[in-house]
C-alpha cells in the first residue's frame, strides 16, 4: 500500500517576505557600500552583494525556523 503524501502546514513554509526580503536589502546595501567605496568590475560587485544577501537569507531562514517550534 503507497504511504499518504506528507502534506506541509501553513507554519512549516515560511512567508515570502522571510524568504525574499533580508536577499533585497542586503543584496542593494551591500552593492551600494561596495560601489562607493571600490572600484570593482560590476559583477564582481554584485557577486560579493549577492553572496551576503543570499548569506542573511540563511540566517533570517535559521532564526525564523527555530522560533516556529
């Protein structure tokens, strides 16, 4: 017999601006600060901005998670 599909509840998957905004705002930060202070080609700019963007996503992610249980 098949195992019933695990469905997920609405706290296990964390909002859009949980997963979208701290990559927004560090993302831009973080370009505009390497910008006015080097001068970087643009995509390494925006690979450094988007590297720690995607980086404060993981930790909002972490701390986010560990306040739902």
């Amino acid at each position: 017999m098949a195992e019933p599909e695990r469905r997920q509840r609405p706290a296990d998957v964390p909002p859009t601006a949980i997963r979208l905004l701290p990559v927004l705002v560090v993302t831009f930060g973080l370009s505009m600060l390497i910008d006015m202070t080097t001068d970087w080609h643009f995509l390494l700019r925006w690979a450094l901005a988007l590297g720690g963007g995607l980086l404060a996503q993981v930790v909002v992610l972490k701390i986010w998670s560990s306040r739902q249980r």
